[in-house]
C-alpha cells in the first residue's frame, strides 16, 4: 500500500483561522525531501514557508497559488510514485469528505480578551494546557501579540501560555507620564497575576525584554526563566532613527521602508501587516504614547536602558537570542553579556527571530525553561 | 474591536467631532428628520439615518435642518467657513449639486485662491450618490469626475466602515473645501471599525490585495466589484493587486505609478460614466509615465454613456460587475 501524505493549511498562530497560498515552490511531479520548502502561505502578519513532513512526490496541487483556504485545508498531495492517480483521487475525495463532516480539527480559537488594571485595561491571549508555570510572552515596541504567531501555539501545546499587549500597544490602553517603564511593569504584573499567580517563564522581545528584566528584578523568586529576544539594555549601541522614522511614518510606502529593516528578508512583510500597523498608529494618542516609549529606549547617544546588571544578579537560567543580521539593536559584544547568561545567534536573521526562524526560537525557548538548576 | 457599518462609522465621526470642536457645525435637509408622529424630533437622522442622535448632542444651533434650498444653505456654509466655523453640510442627493454649483465651484473652490491665501474655507460638503437603489436618473449619478476637475476642491470616496470614518475625520479637520462622497449602497455594509479617533491622510491609496498578473484600480463601491472579482481570478490562477485611491483629489500617483510599474497590466473600474471621467484622468497618467512598463493597454470598466435607467434589470445591466471586471482582466491577462 503506498504512503499518501496530505500537505494542508498549517495553523500559525492562535487565531489564525485562514492562510493564502502565495507561493508553490516546487512543480506538480517534482521530488520533494522530507524538510524541504514545498509552500508559501501567506497570514495576516508575515510570509511564512511550510516544509514538507514526508519525503516523496509532489503527487497532486489541489490549491492554486493565490487562493485562500481555511486551515486544515487539503492543499497538495505527497505519495511516492507506486500510488496510482485513482488512489490519489481517493485520498482528495476522502479528505473533502472528511473536512465536509464538519469534523473542524479547532472547533472554537481561543479569543484575546481585555483585562482591568489601574488607569487602564490590558489585553492579552491565553492558550495552552492548565499547569503551574505559565509562559508569559512580551513583545517590542510598536508590536502587539501577535509578534508570537510561530511562537505561542508551539509552548501552548505542552503549557500554559499568555501572549500580552503591552500599554499603548495592540488592544491595552496607554500609559502616560512619569516613569513609563514602571507603569508598563506595573500593568503587565497587574493583569497577569490572577492568571497566573506561580512561576512564570519569560520570554521578550527588544523593548519587552526590558520589561522582562525589570518584573525578575521585582520577583526573582517568582521567575523561572528568561528567553530574551534581541532585548534592548545590554550594549550602548542602537539604531535610533528607527524607532524616530517608525513613530514619523504615517503613510504606507515609508512605514513599508521602516518596517523593511527589521527583517533580513524583507519580502517576508505582508500587505496586512503595513496595514495593520498603519492603523495602530493612526488611533488618537498612540504617536504620543509611542514617541514617549521611543524616549525611554534610546537617546541621541544610544540605548537608555540598561539590564545587564539586573540579569547578572538573577539566579534563573536566561538565555539570549539574537539574529546576526539584526540592523536594528546590534548583537552585544562578549564583554557585555553577562558571565551567567547564555547567547544562542541566528544567521541570516534579522531583528525579528521569534518570526523569521520561528522553529530555532521555539526549541531555544523549551530547552531555556527545561533547564534545572 | 468592534464590527460597526459604514452609517455608523460616519455617525461615530461626527460626534467624535463635534464634541471635540465647538466650531463644528452642521446643516442639511432633514438631518434631524424633522418631528417623528409623538412630535419627538431627531426621530431620523436622514434618508439614510447617519446623522442619527446628533441633534441631542449638540442642539439645534449646531445642527440645522434647512430648507429645500441647496443653492442658500451651501451659499451659508461656504460663508460660515470663512468666518471661522467649521460647516459640514449636505447634499442629500449629489445629483442636487446642479443647485448649487456657482456655490461649490466658483465661490468655495476658489476663495483661497482669489482672496491671495488670506482666507480659509473648512467646508465638509457631504454627499450621497451611485446607483443601485431604484431611484431614477436624478439620484443615483456618481459625479466624483466632475469635482475632481476643479482645482480648490478635495474629493474623497471612502469604499469600507473603516476608511469612513478615518477619512470623514481627516476631512473636518482639513482647512480646505472637501467634498465627501457616500455611497448609499455602502452604508450598511459592515467592517472594524475602531471606538478611538483616527484620520487617514489624503493622497493615500490602499492596497487591499496584493497580487502579481494585474492591477485593478477601483473607486468607492467597486472596490468590492473589483475584491470579489479578484478572489474569483485566484480561483483560476489570475492574481490581482487592488488598490483603492480613496480620494481622487489629491491622487495618491505614486502608488498607483509604482504598482503600474511594477505589474505592467492595469484594469481601471468605475461606477462613474465613461466620457472625461477619473478613470480616463488615471488611465492618461499610467500611459504617459508608465508607457514602457505597460504590456497591454489599460482596460476601463465603467457604466455606460447613458442616464442611470429606472427599470431594476437596466439599473443592474448598467453598473460595472465582478464578471465584467474578470472579463477585462482576462483580455489583457495571457491565461
């Protein structure tokens, strides 16, 4: 009996519901190796590559490029060159009628939600198994929850997970005046705690890391681990006109040349994603939130804050990621990580990992909160 | 966030803005619908309910009923606007423009300019228009073309709830006589639509779908015409960039240029009449910068020239479609 493998609409993300077929890279009758690129599939934030689960031949292309398809969706189909067109045929037939059923897979996503905090209101994602520890995930500046698209749904499959909209980010209210990094440490602790009221694993991207940072030096007993993503705070160096020309970009074609340099692929950056961005940033009030933020990052002589002490004191396994090709806060120099702190660099990837090698990110991720101390 | 209509949108806009800016005014034929049967007024908000509630909020010195009288009451608001108050007033029908042109094009449209930049005229004219609701020749016309050609006069045709009211925003706020545009089959389509304020700026085309064979530049309600169309070209193999220019004046040229550039085949479509329309205006700017870029001419897909038709099946003959729009796409389309 041959192996007939289906090749269908992955599910990126926790509320992804759709993708579209942008490109095939491979042509009906083409070899295919287990591991390799066969489709690109395009979500509402990036361009993603799916790789082929079984090695064999590209057999059949049931969606064309260009069409859109629920996830789950029966896309391609892998067989090696014993099975007969009628077998496929079957299998593509079996399959309509298995999806036809109504036998969804995912009856049901689960939905970000709005949690109350003083002054304010936090949105966040949850998903993944009940259990003690809790991944808490923190995104950068000017991103939202679903930074962790790659990233979420991989840790929810063997624990509990929240994705969190920083203040003045995604769906959460601002936070204005005074000491904005404590009032964003501050909110984020608020709304999570009764969520989570054991260990938390942190895992931060850029200026989520210094968030993260600074709620281990509030709790160190109350962290279990610390995956930091390209965080700000460990060198001087930063590419300041970054976070100038995203906060001054209000029209697509120079907000498309902002968010270009965060990628070492640049082509990977959707449509949807300038969109999506473009109408964040266009809600009352958030330039201002997002200048005011912009300041307690990087002045003109570089970064502003600084986590290297903090890290050093902890006692938590913490582990760095960073993508060599990062334009945007550069990879630190050895003298500058410290002695206690692990550094895991990506080639051919940018400011952006936890997207662009989403896979690397999520094993460095498990092995960083699997470690015992 | 929540899922709002394109009515609601508006609604949301203006008293967003009236709120926030006491000079705001507005003025029209039943905005507040006058009296309902228990005498209770404001029982309306207009033909098409936007202005809903507006006359609660804000009273009747804000919000004013007017006479049957385009020619007075656009004359008053040009006026208004130049004394330093921010009028939105409203054409119910814009076909009703021939009323009061002299004071549209010829007074509005060119104060800055006669009186040497001295004077400002922040006049919002809103108006219905495009065909589809059995309404006969003389309110179903798309007359987007003809404020286009006069220089002094914004243009803004937003296609979705979103763009509604980010682009109504933008418009009070502009110092400038802007001419907004509604079509009064869109007003119950339904998108997100965020609670905040937000503007979106002039001279910005969206891209709606991105795509490699073709690009299909669409105005106001057919930008749905040209998504449906293009989902159905997916299906067979044809992938098609829509852009929606949004505003028509100013026109966002670079991106229109840039895609034009980089696809070579474009399909320009239009609720307006063929002859010195907007789709003629792009078509000659694609073809003069873009000419060697270009692999097949530039396909337009509007009505014909001919009055809106009263009978349902040549009302529906007479607005472009999806297949008409596919059909288009494939003659220039090698597949």
């Amino acid at each position: 009996m041959s192996l007939i493998e289906a090749v269908t609409i992955p599910k990126w993300g926790m509320t992804m519901t759709e993708g579209k077929i942008t490109q095939w890279m491979i042509s009906e009758g083409g070899a295919v190796a287990r591991g390799q690129e066969i489709l690109e599939i395009e979500t509402t934030k990036v361009t993603n590559v799916l790789e082929a689960a079984s090695s064999g031949t590209l057999r059949r292309i049931v969606l064309n490029e260009g069409t859109t398809a629920p996830v789950g969706a029966l896309a391609g189909v892998i067989a090696d060159e014993s099975a007969t067109q009628e077998e496929i045929d079957a299998f593509i037939q079996s399959y309509a009628d298995r999806l036809g059923s109504g036998e969804d897979g995912e009856a049901g996503s689960p939905a970000a939600r709005s949690v109350a905090v003083e002054g304010g209101s936090v949105n966040l994602l949850e998903a993944g198994e009940a259990g003690e520890d809790v991944v808490v995930f923190l995104h950068g500046f000017g991103g939202d929850l679903t930074t962790w698209l790659f990233n979420q749904p991989a840790l929810a499959e063997t624990m509990r997970t929240i994705a969190v909209d920083l203040p003045g980010h995604g769906a959460s209210s601002p936070v204005a005046g005074g000491d904005i990094l404590a009032k964003i440490v501050s909110s984020v602790e608020e709304a999570i705690r009764p969520l989570a009221p054991g260990k938390i694993h942190l895992v931060a991207h850029s200026f989520g890391g210094a968030v993260a940072a600074a709620m281990a030096a509030r709790q160190p007993a109350r962290v279990g681990s610390l995956t930091l993503i390209a965080p700000i705070g460990l060198s001087k160096q930063m590419n300041r006109d970054f976070l100038v020309d995203f906060v001054a970009a209000e029209r697509r074609r120079p907000l498309l040349a902002v968010l270009e340099r965060l990628f070492a692929d640049p082509s990977k950056i959707t449509n949807d994603m300038v969109e999506g961005t473009l109408r964040f940033k266009r809600l009352e009030g958030v330039p201002e939130a997002l200048g005011a933020i912009a300041d307690t990052i990087a002045n003109e002589s570089g970064q502003s804050q600084s986590i290297g002490k903090t890290l050093a004191e902890l006692a938590c396994p913490i582990t760095l990621i960073w993508g060599e090709e990062d334009q945007i806060v550069p990879v630190p120099q050895d003298k500058e990580i410290p002695a206690n702190v692990e550094i895991r660099k990506i080639k051919g990837v940018g400011h952006m990992p936890q997207m662009e090698a989403a896979a690397t990110v999520n094993d460095a991720i498990n092995s960083n909160i699997n470690k015992r101390h | 966030m929540a899922k709002k209509s394109f009515r609601q949108a508006l609604n949301d806009a203006l008293h967003a803005e009236m709120a926030r800016d006491p000079r705001v005014i507005m003025m029209g034929e039943d905005l507040t619908g006058g009296a309902g049967a228990n005498g209770v007024k404001d029982a309306w908000g207009g033909p098409f309910g936007v202005t809903r509630g507006l006359l609660g909020a804000f009273g009747p010195e804000r919000v004013r009923d007017t006479p049957i009288s385009e020619a007075a009451f656009i004359g008053a608001a040009a006026g208004a606007a130049l004394t330093g108050l921010r009028p939105i007033a409203e054409i119910m029908f814009v076909d009703f423009a021939g009323v009061c042109l002299d004071q549209i094009m010829n007074q509005a449209a060119k104060f800055r300019y006669m009186f040497g930049g001295r004077a400002k005229t922040p006049l919002v004219i809103r108006a219905t228009y495009g065909a589809g609701s059995r309404s006969g020749s003389q309110h179903t016309q798309a007359l987007h073309s003809l404020f286009t050609h006069i220089p002094g006069l914004k243009v803004v045709i937003p296609s979705n709830p979103y763009d509604a009211k980010g682009l109504l925003l933008q418009a009070i706020r502009d110092d400038d006589p802007v001419i907004f545009l509604e079509h009064k089959m869109l007003y119950d389509t339904v998108g997100e639509v965020p609670d905040a304020s937000y503007t979106i700026p002039f001279g910005e085309a969206r891209v709606v779908r991105d795509g490699k064979d073709v690009a299909i530049i669409a105005i106001g309600r057919m930008v749905g015409v040209a998504e449906e169309a293009a989902r159905s070209l997916a299906s067979e193999g044809i992938s098609a960039c829509v852009l929606d220019p949004r505003t028509t004046s100013p026109l966002d040229e670079d991106t229109l240029l840039e895609v034009t550039e980089k696809i070579g085949r474009v399909v320009i479509v239009d609720e307006a009449n063929p002859r010195c329309s907007v789709a003629t205006d792009i078509s000659a700017l694609l073809a003069d910068q873009c000419f060697d870029a270009l692999k097949a001419p530039i396909k337009l897909v509007t009505a014909p020239h001919s009055p809106v038709p009263y009978a349902p099946n040549l009302e529906d003959a007479y607005i472009p479609t999806p297949a008409a729009v596919m059909k288009a796409v494939k003659s220039i389309v090698k597949r």
